[in-house]
C-alpha cells in the first residue's frame, strides 16, 4: 500500500500481522521491500528496525531490552552496543579520565541503526519504511552482498561477527 505525498510516493507500509499475534510474540522477523526488519512489542509500544545490529551484522532478535540513559535500548547479543528502540541511536558509555573522580556518562554516536514506522489499522500491524536518504549504519548489512554471506554461512555467530575475514 503506497500513496502520494506532495508530488512524491510516500513510503509504503507492509503488513506484518494481527495486532494480537505480534503483542504475544513480542519480536516479528519480516523480509520487506528487500530488508530484513525486526518489529519488537514491548511495555505497550511497538518498534521497528533493521534485524542486524550496524556494529557487525550481528542479528538483534535476541537481544535483551534494557534502558540506558533513560532511552529504552536493544542490546546486540553479538557485541553489546545499545541501540536505542525510538532512534537508532548507538549509546556508550565513558568517562574522562580528567575528572577526579571518573564519572561514567552516557553519550551518542548519533544514529545507526534505521528505524521503521510502526502503524496499527484497525487491528492489523504495518510497517512503513524509513523514507531517510542518506546512508545509515545498518545499511551496510542490507545489501544482497551480505545477505548471500549469511545464506552461505548460517552458523556465523557472535563471536565469527568478529572475524573481518568473513570466512565461517
């Protein structure tokens, strides 16, 4: 379903399931519109985004839900990074060693990880996909490139993610 906005087409959105299907099971994988998105229902709310974390293509489907810098935040269960739910945005924490005594803060790469538009019609959920130009992190594990390297090496885990190699 697609429409048009001030001259351009807008966005099309996708369903992805009865409202009550994805609430009980609380993460959805869907191949849409040639990416691979992860819809999340958690405390009441619905979130979208790209399924492989913007670090190293490891898939976030599993990752735990925890809140950080009070931003609910996915953590990638390949290598921890902490993805914000709403943005996309990459949180870390740091503190400068100047300061007697050290205090960790929270601070922003800003965003990496594309985010989708989570719409609920009458009971149905759809996702609307990012209409962001410019290049985003999680792009790069959006390719048909990478998507052949998963196919060919299904049990690539965490710790491979870390192999720059990419051999399995």
């Amino acid at each position: 379903m697609s429409v048009e906005q001030n001259g351009e087409e807008a966005p099309a959105s996708y369903f992805i399931g009865k409202k009550e299907d994805v609430m009980k099971a609380k993460r959805v994988s869907k191949f849409i519109n040639g990416r691979d998105v992860l819809v999340i229902y958690y405390e009441g709310k619905f979130y979208a985004m790209d399924a492989y974390c913007y670090h190293a293509g490891g898939l976030l489907e599993n990752g735990d839900i925890e809140e950080f810098n009070y931003k609910l935040c996915i953590v990638c269960p390949s290598h921890k990074y902490k993805i914000t739910l709403a943005e996309g945005e990459g949180l870390y924490q740091a503190s400068d060693p100047e300061e007697k005594p050290p205090i960790p803060r929270w601070y922003s790469k800003g965003i990496k990880q594309r985010v989708h538009t989570v719409l609920d019609v009458g009971g149905d959920i759809y996702v609307k996909m990012s209409d962001v130009r410019k290049s985003i992190g999680s792009d790069y594990y959006q390719t048909e490139k990478q998507r052949q390297e998963r196919q060919k090496c299904p049990e690539i885990s965490a710790a491979a993610a870390d192999d720059d190699e990419g051999e399995c």
